[in-house]
C-alpha cells in the first residue's frame, strides 16, 4: 500500500515537473524573442494597486479610475490584433485614463542610459521620468503582443521591435512617449550617453527624438542636457561636440533655451558610487583618506577658532 502510494505520488511529480517544464518551454524562444510576459493581467493590475497605495507618495498625483478598467483598455489596444499592426492611437484611451499632471521642472528624458537615469531622478524626487508616471510603470520591462485566436495574446513569441514599423510594445511607448512630452512644463532634463562609439549620444530616430522633442509645448523654457560618461573609457562626445551640437540646433529652431553639462557632480558621484575603484574616483577616495595636496590652509578642527577671525 505504502509502495503504491509511493509510485503514485513520484508519477504525479514527474507530472508536475513535465507540466512546469513544458510551460517554461513554451515561454522561450531560441532567437531571443519572448512572448507575452506570463500572468501579465495579474501583473498589470498588483503594480496598479501597489503605486496607487505606496508609491510616489507624495510627488506625483493619485489617478481617479480603477485598475481594471486600466487593464481593459490596455489589452484592447492590442489583444486579438496582429502583433505588427497596432496604431499608436489604440493605447490612446489608456494613455488618457491613467495620466497624471507632471511637476514643473521635473521632467526627465533620456536615451540610452535607463539605469543612470533613473538613479539620478532618484525615483521622482528629484525628476520624474515616464517610468515614474503610472502610464509608464504598469508597462516597464513586461512584455506583450497580440493574435487574432484566444486567449487573444501570444504566450510564445512577440516579434523584434525591428520586425514591424507597427509593433504592439513599439507602439505603446511610441504614443506613451509622446503624451509624456506634451504634458512636461518648464525646465526638461535630458540624460545621454557620451561613451559610445557607434551610437551619437543624441540621434534624431531614437525615442526621444521622433517622439519627445517634437511634442514639448510652449509650456516649456528650456532643454538641460547632462552627457554622463562611462568611468574610465574615452569620452566619446561632449556638450559642444558631433551629435550635441545637432541637438542644440534641434532644440534652439523649436524655440527653447538650451544648457548641457558633462557629468555635473551628482552624476559623477552616482557613477563613483557604483565603481568606487575606478581610476578616475579615486580623487575622491583621496580625498577621503586626507591624502590630497592642497595649497589651502588645514579646515580647522571643530571648536577652534580660526586665524582669519
Ligand atoms: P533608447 P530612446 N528593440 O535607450 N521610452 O530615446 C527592442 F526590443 O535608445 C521609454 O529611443 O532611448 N527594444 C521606453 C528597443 C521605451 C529597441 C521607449 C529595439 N529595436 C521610449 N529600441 C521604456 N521605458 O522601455 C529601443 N528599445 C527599448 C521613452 C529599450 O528597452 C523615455 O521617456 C531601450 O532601453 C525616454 O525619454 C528603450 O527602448 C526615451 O523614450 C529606449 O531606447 C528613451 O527612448
């Protein structure tokens, strides 16, 4: 008896474990190209329910709806439809229920460095990026594609952004980016990567500056570019310099004012913090360590009083 519940109990393991694997299976593809992220509805809406009890309290405004018919409206825009045929325009009603007023001079883009970025803004305290913003945090790093059979999205595989002019993901922050800029008032910011050397920091195809740049309002004054830099690898482009100057042209004809700053001292810090052995930290660590030359006089022990009084 003992023996036969045994052997029933490791068949049900062993079918279990080929269930489990089949389904992992099913999730990959070889080429890279994932299918739609696995419970994303129940994904969609706990991200929804979180940000609207816990997060950016109190920097950005709570949203009046609820997060199913968030849902709804997202996966309308693109479920049962072919997967590189979704017009920006689906996610409008989506775009419009989950939007929220952005802070004067808070306002931060960026290309090709999410991870600094978002650091920097440190979360919607200091900027908000549109990862910040509900639109973009229910949608951030999942993924989705629709099919025209049930259940109306396809769990095996999405195409390449490079696919399709018309990609479901694509589209999304295509029209995402786009409402973002329109709402941003008064100073933006924008981050760049000074330290590629095959891609411009600045490139009037990427995201920022087909779908960005061109829908900032009057509302705005002016475009402040930070180029950060990888730590101890050539600096590749500089404000002043090859695509920077493209962008200043770009940003001057629509009428706004224009400042870029290398690596300002937060940035560098953020990036030291990070790579504290880097080379070009080690100013810093010296510092520290009080082993820097200075020409100045000793800073004066606490309560002493110094000799210029
Ligand atoms: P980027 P950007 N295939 O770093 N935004 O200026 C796939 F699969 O070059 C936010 O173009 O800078 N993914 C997000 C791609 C997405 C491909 C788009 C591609 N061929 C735009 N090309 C977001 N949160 O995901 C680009 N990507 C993805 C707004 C990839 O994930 C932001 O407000 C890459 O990290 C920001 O100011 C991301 O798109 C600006 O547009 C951005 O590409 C950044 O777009």
């Amino acid at each position: 008896m003992v023996m036969i519940r045994t052997r029933v109990f490791a068949v049900g393991i062993l079918f279990l474990i080929m269930i489990n694997t089949s389904i992992v299976v099913s999730q990959y593809d070889p080429e890279g190209h994932r299918g739609t992220t696995e419970n994303i509805k129940e994904v969609f809406e706990g991200r929804c329910w979180d940000y609207d009890v816990t997060r950016y309290l109190p920097d950005l405004p709570r949203v009046d709806t609820g997060c199913e018919t968030l849902w709804k409206l997202f996966f309308k825009a693109f479920s049962y439809q072919p997967p590189c045929a979704v017009a920006l325009e689906n996610y409008q009603p989506y775009l419009e229920e989950a939007a929220q007023a952005l802070p004067k001079d808070k306002v931060l883009f960026w290309s090709s460095v999410f991870s600094l970025a978002h650091q920097y803004g440190d979360y919607g305290q200091r900027y908000v990026t549109l990862e910040d913003t509900l639109v973009g945090y229910l949608a951030n790093s999942i993924t989705w594609c629709g099919q025209s059979i049930e259940p109306g999205y396809n769990v095996t595989r999405c195409p390449a952004w490079d696919d399709c002019p018309l990609e479901a993901a694509e589209s999304f922050w295509a029209g995402a980016s786009k409402t973002f800029a329109q709402r941003a008032k008064g100073e933006v910011s924008l981050m760049l990567d000074g330290s590629n050397p095959e891609k411009p920091a600045y490139r009037r195809n990427s995201f920022f500056g087909k779908f960005e740049l061109p829908n900032l309002t009057k509302d705005v004054t002016r475009v402040s570019v930070i180029v950060s830099h990888v730590l101890d690898k050539p600096k590749v482009e500089v404000c002043g310099e090859g695509s920077l100057l493209l962008l200043e042209a770009d940003v001057k004809e629509r009428g706004f004012s224009y400042v870029c700053k290398d690596d300002p001292l937060v940035v560098l810090h953020l990036l030291c913090a990070s790579d504290p052995n880097s080379r070009e930290c080690q100013l810093v660590v010296n510092h520290a360590r009080g082993q820097l030359n200075s020409t100045k006089k000793d800073t004066p022990l606490l309560n002493e009083v110094p000799d210029f009084f």
